[in-house]
C-alpha cells in the first residue's frame, strides 16, 4: 500500500513537472512562430545537464538565397566571447604567470599614459579602468568607477601573448579543442566553414546585409560559434573543468563596484568575464553579446545546470537594445518563470 501511494506521488509530481516543461517550449514555440515583420532567425537550445530539453532553428543562414539555417551554423556571438578571454587570463593566473592586482606596465612596458602604473589585470575584467583609447588619459581613477569596455579585454589578449609567448588565436584554439569544441574560431583562425551572413535592419525597415560584423576586438566580442558548443562551454567552464577551484569561485563572484545600469536588464553585477545574477533567488551565470548583424545570448543556472542558449542572424531596431534583444529575453523569461514556479 506504502509503494502504491509513493508510486501515484511519483508519477503525479514526473507528469506535473513534464507539463511545465511542455508549457515553457510551447510558449517558445508560440513566439517564435507568431506572425510579424520581424520574426525570430537564429537557433535555439535549452539543455539540463548537458542533454538537450529543446531546440530549434527557424529562418536562414543566407536571406537572399533563402538557405535554411541548420543547427550547427556558425554565429559571431559578441560579449559571450569575454568569458572565453577571461578564463585565458586566469590560467595563466593559475600557472602563476600573471598576477591579477599588478600594474599592467609590468605586462605591456610599451604603454605611455601613466595609467599603465596603476590599471591591473582586475580592473580590466571587471570594466573599472577607465581607459578608452590608448593614447589618452582614462576618464576615472582605476577601481573607482565601472564603464562596460571593450578595449579593456583588448589589452588581457595583448598581455597573455607576452606571458604565454603564443598568439591570441593560437591559445584560444587551444583552449576549444581542449574543450572538444570543434566549430567555435578566433576569427583569424580561417578554418570555420559555417559562418551565416549577418543581417541588420536598417532605418528604412530594410533588412541588408552587414559588411561591418568583425568591428569588435576578437578578446571582447568576435568570436565564433554555435549553439552545441556553447553548451559544451557552459558544461565543463561552469562545471571547474577549466580553472583551480578557489579561481573559479573568484570568477563567479560579484566583484565589488562591477555593477553596471544594463541597457537591457537595468543594474546587473560582473564577475570576470560573466554577469552574476541573484534575483527572485535564482543563481543565472552568463552573457548577452550584441556583434553587427548578430545577437546572442548564453545563461546557465548551475543548481538545475540548465543552459538557455539564442543566437540570431539578425539585428533589429539596433537603436533600442531592449528591442534587439525581444527574442532572448523573452526567452529567458519564459524559463526562469518555470524555474520560479518550481521553486
């Protein structure tokens, strides 16, 4: 008697919680396929454990040409791209190579503006160095003031070539393959064969072709790859595979005054290279990456080790990210909803 009401429990709590997940990618699927001018063109992938729960592609990889999009298509994915980077930097932290609270002179003598004395390592993952341009004096005291930068991961590529002796590219290559992520380049590395062409739309409500994707320094948002190797990422990097286990735990700490007004999720706090989110009490590692004519997006929540991965092919209303971004946030609102009802 005993068993049969733990089997009724059993079942009635395994239907409860299949229903939710039938009811969360419904809703996906919902959105997706509504019908308006600017339907969703990219891949979708949502994994628990490494298995995959859901995906999906819908549009195409070349507009003009009307070529499908298939799953393992090639995406540049923008800031995703900055953990890849800081995880470069701190094994060499690991090795014991560079140390994070050192001025960066010490990496990159060539440096003029005095700044080089007193930015270090930290500041530049945590986007508290202030510098724009390299020939300029920073805007604010290094440490006192968080401004979301490029330039800065820039630099943590440039110093990790002088401690390593090899090339940003060729560490980066490395660090794929060691990771069994055989479709995710530096983009100097010409071995991709699927990149999709980038689209933007354009003021006129014109969808055309974006000739400017590789804009941003590779180290801070031109890398390449695709939905099955962001979750292969996602696995072993949030997983320790990747780091000593004290470094990691840094990695995922919120730094102090790394916290940045998003453009889209209003304030948002920085670890080293991954935003870290606790509201509604829901752990959410990851990043959102925006390159012209792409728009990406890869969160884990490591207690149900669930990834929720986007990528698109297409940028709309590139003057309002909120808008640019409809799809993935939408997205991940529909699954961190179910993760709230669960909890």
């Amino acid at each position: 008697m005993k068993y049969l009401i733990f089997l009724v429990i059993f079942l009635q709590s395994t239907i409860v919680t299949f229903g939710q997940q039938n009811s969360s990618y419904k809703q996906i699927d919902n959105l997706i396929s509504a019908k308006t001018t600017k339907s969703f063109n990219g891949v979708i992938l949502i994994s628990q454990k490494g298995q995959t729960k859901y995906s999906k592609t819908l549009g195409y990889s070349d507009i003009e040409k009307k070529e499908p999009l298939q799953f393992n298509d090639q995406f540049v994915i923008g800031s995703i791209s900055k953990q890849f980077t800081a995880v470069l930097v701190l094994r060499e932290f690991d090795k014991g190579k560079v140390d994070l609270f050192t001025p960066i002179k010490n990496y990159l003598p060539e440096l003029t503006q005095s700044w080089a004395d007193t930015v270090t390592i930290h500041h530049l993952l945590t986007h508290m160095h202030g510098i724009t341009q390299l020939d300029e004096p920073t805007t604010f005291k290094a440490g006192t003031q968080y401004s979301y930068s490029q330039i800065g991961y820039d630099l943590l590529a440039k110093i990790i070539e002088r401690t390593s002796g090899k090339s940003f590219a060729e560490l980066s290559k490395n660090l794929f393959e060691e990771c069994g992520m055989k479709n995710t380049f530096h983009p100097d590395n010409k071995e991709y064969t699927n990149l999709v062409k980038g689209y933007t739309e354009r003021e006129n409500g014109k969808i055309e072709f974006e000739t400017d994707t590789f804009q941003n320094y590779v180290a801070a948002g031109s890398f390449l790859s695709t939905a099955e190797d962001l979750n292969i990422w996602n696995n072993k990097f949030y997983s320790g595979k990747l780091l000593k286990s004290k470094t990691m735990k840094m990695l995922k700490t919120k730094q102090t005054g790394a916290v940045r007004n998003h453009p889209i999720f209003g304030i948002t706090e920085y670890g080293y290279g991954i935003t870290v989110d606790t509201k509604e009490a829901i752990l959410q590692f990851g990043q959102t990456g925006f390159a012209p004519g792409f728009v990406s997006m890869s969160f884990y929540f490591p207690k149900t080790k669930t990834s929720v991965i986007v990528l698109s092919n297409v940028a709309y209303d590139t003057n309002d990210l909120k808008k640019t971004f409809y799809y993935p946030t939408e997205i991940l609102k529909i699954i961190r909803n179910e993760m709230k009802n669960k909890i």
